[in-house]
C-alpha cells in the first residue's frame, strides 16, 4: 500500500527504458498510463492510480517526435494537477526547443520560453533537466528548474576508458560556445584544451564549411572533443577531419544529447575517430545496431538520485560534483 505524498512515477511514450530503469532505482514501480491517439492525431492519456496528494514524477524526454512527446508531457501533468497530486516534476533529460533560446535575428521567436510558459501553465511545479544547451533557460521559468549534468560522468568515463588521457590529453571544443565546459573539463582532469573555428570557403550560405583549431595544439595527443548536443553529425564529422589532419593520435567524442535524427550513422563508422560517446537521455538502440563506434552512458542513477533528494528536501549539489564519478559510470 502507499502512502500518502510517496513518490509516483508516470512515464509517457518518449522514452520508457530509461523511465523504467529510473523506477527500479528507486524501487518504485512505474503508475500504469496508457497515452494513445485518436484517429485524428488527438492525444488521449488514461491514468490507472489515484496520485491525490502524492508527489509525482512525470518522465519524458524530448525526442523523436518533440511536438507529440511534449504535449504528452502536458497533458500528462494537466491530469495529474487536476487529479489533486501535492506536487508535480517534470523530468525532461533533453529539453526541447533548448537550441532556441535567444532571439538571433528579426523577428525570430525564443521557442524555449515559450515551453517554458506551457509546462507552468499545464500545472507543472518543478523541472528536473540535464544540460540545458543554454543555462539561461532556467531563468525562463518562475519555478524551480534543477538542472543536472552530465560531465561527472564523463568525467568518470575518460579516467577509466580513454587511455593516455593523464599524459597526452586534450578537451577539444567544436565551437567558441563550448570553451566554457571544454575549459572546465580540462581544468579538472589538469590537461590542456584546444577550440576549433568553423568557417565558410566564401561568402555564401552554400559555399562549404572548414574547421580551423583557434587555440591548442592537437599534434600526437589523445584528443577529447566534447559537445551538448549532436544532430546532424556535420560538426562532428568536420571537427574530427580536422583533428586527425593535424596530427591528433586517438580521437574520442563525448556529446550529452544524441540526438542524431539526421545522421548517417554508417559514416560514423569510417571517421578517423576511436569512440563517439552519448548518454541514454536519447534512446539509442536504433542506432547501436548502425552503428559499432556509439558508445551510451546510463544517467538513470543521476536522474533517480535527484528524484529520490527531490522527494526527501535534501541538496542536489552533491550530483554536481563527484557523487556521479564516483559512483560509476555505466556503460549500456
């Protein structure tokens, strides 16, 4: 039997290996939701418990499919708010519509706050996320937004998977926007960093692009290139070209989010690189059978102990440091 405000967790349809291995962390079981569509396109969502005055949970990631995930999501927490649940969290491992979140030219929309806007309306109380593409977005919210990260793993990673990092090592940042976190991976492993430039051979939009490596030197090191996020892979693919062309020994990539909706996964294959490293906030077993270079760390201890501190009011910072490293990295 529950108790009343125990934790209760739902899952929507985005992503339910990693909402189950959150759920047999904690030792609870997933609340039974059925998310189904009517012929024409409509979401319907069913809830089979009671989660009055419970503390709820609601795991969904943005991916695939974003627009149907995310109104899932708000769907879901609409039912639970009008459930009577005490609180409710949305758990987002990848926040959708992070990439903007600023308005970078005329009349071009900051579809971040607009998320951000929806999920408070819909009744949500609390965001737990991982690696914001823009820290700021958490500034967009008049809610608690926790967002977690997932550089103590990737830290743990490189200490017990990359040899040489101790001796030849260097973090390699794709672009001048990824210097902070190459900087302070670099710093706390004590190696060096390099930043690679991306440039156009012309003045036009479809001249093509080349890389050039503004601060670094790569020549007979263990590079390190670490991103948030990867897409298309073309940042990638030019990073790493430009990596092996000046002389890098062993080339190993670590990216948060592996989004890859647009990548040829079979080309990852034949790049001049040892490892390309993602976490699971993006279900990757589609592309582990295409891929035999896709490398996925499991974040489901950081997102269950972060679940589990929620729950309790105790601090969250302890995930920020060497709890994560330290506690192992699991490799799926």
């Amino acid at each position: 039997m529950y108790h009343n405000n125990s934790i209760r967790i739902l899952a929507g349809n985005s992503h339910p290996e990693l909402a189950q291995a959150v759920a047999e962390r904690l030792n609870v079981p997933l609340v039974p939701v059925t998310v189904k569509k009517f012929s024409n396109g409509e979401i319907n969502v069913k809830i089979s418990e009671s989660v009055r005055d419970e503390d709820v949970f609601i795991i969904q990631s943005g991916c695939n499919d974003v627009n149907d995930n995310f109104m899932e999501l708000l769907i879901l927490i609409s039912a639970c708010k009008t459930a009577s649940a005490r609180r409710i969290t949305a758990v987002i491992p990848c926040f959708p519509y992070a990439r903007m979140d600023k308005k970078d030219k005329s009349r071009a929309p900051i579809t971040a706050k607009l998320v951000a806007n929806m999920l408070v309306v819909a009744g949500c109380d609390h965001v737990i996320t991982m690696d914001l593409h823009a820290s700021q977005i958490q500034g967009f919210f008049d809610i608690p937004v926790d967002n977690l990260w997932s550089e103590p793993l990737m830290l743990g990673y490189v200490k017990r998977q990359i040899a040489g990092w101790a001796e030849d090592g260097i973090i390699v940042s794709p672009d001048a926007g990824g210097a902070k976190r190459a900087t302070a991976m670099a710093d706390k492993l004590g190696v060096e960093f390099a930043i690679i430039h991306r440039k156009r051979n012309g003045k036009s939009l479809s001249a093509p692009e080349h890389m050039e490596i503004l601060v670094g030197d790569v020549k007979d090191k263990v590079a390190i290139l670490v991103d948030d996020m990867i897409d298309t892979g073309n940042t990638l693919s030019l990073a790493v070209k430009t990596l092996h062309e000046r002389g890098a020994r062993s080339i190993h990539a670590l990216i948060s989010h592996g989004l890859l909706s647009e990548t040829n996964m079979a080309l990852i294959d034949e790049l001049p690189i040892d490892q390309l490293v993602v976490t699971n906030t993006i279900p990757q077993t589609q592309h582990e059978a295409l891929c035999k270079k896709l490398v996925t760390i499991d974040v489901s201890p950081t997102i269950a102990e972060s679940i589990r501190r929620t729950h309790n009011g105790e601090s969250i910072s302890l995930l920020f440091g060497e709890w994560a490293e330290t506690s192992g990295v699991e490799v799926l």
